[in-house]
C-alpha cells in the first residue's frame, strides 16, 4: 500500500461555531490549496494530527455515503482507533466538502 501523501495542510486552525445541515458543532474547517484528485476503487487514509485540550468526538457516523453517482466507504483502523479512540461510528471528522 503507498503511504505517500497526496496533499498536506499545516497551520494554526481556530476553533469557531459551524453550522452544517443538521447541526451546529465547535469546530475548525481545513482547506486544501489545490486539489485532491480521487481515483475510483483506490482506498485512502486520512489523519489529523491536534494538539491542545482534550477536544469533544461525534458519535452516529456511518460506514457510506452516497454523493451524486460517487459513493464513498469509511473503515476502521486499527492504529488510529489506538491513538485517539476514533472508528467509523466515533471520531473527530464530523463532515466533509467534496466538490
């Protein structure tokens, strides 16, 4: 499996009110410069290293979503789980933009 990063962001995020289409949460949003092309059938990892304060986790996720013609599968990581406690249905990325 190739661990080579596509795309990387490293800065300092300030935590604001986010209001998403369900809810509103406390949060920080992370903006690629360019952007991330995915091919079809190819699994990817995604991480997220914070600092600071114990943050809060979101519960209820799901293990697929369906956007347009594009359906997109989350699985479990044993190493990250470890780390921080995060899996599918627990974790610290409460939504995602893909455009």
């Amino acid at each position: 499996m190739n661990r080579m990063p596509l795309v990387s962001k490293t800065g300092n995020f300030a935590s604001k009110l986010i209001q998403s289409e369900n809810y509103s949460y406390h949060g920080f949003e992370v903006m690629f410069d360019e952007k991330v092309l995915l091919a079809k059938n190819t699994m990817y990892w995604l991480c997220a290293y914070i600092s600071g304060p114990d943050s809060l986790s979101g519960g209820g996720g799901v293990s697929a979503v369906k956007c347009g013609e594009v359906i997109f599968a989350f699985f479990e990581s044993t190493y990250v789980y470890r780390a921080n406690k995060s899996n599918v249905q627990v974790g610290q990325f409460p939504e995602f933009l893909i455009a």
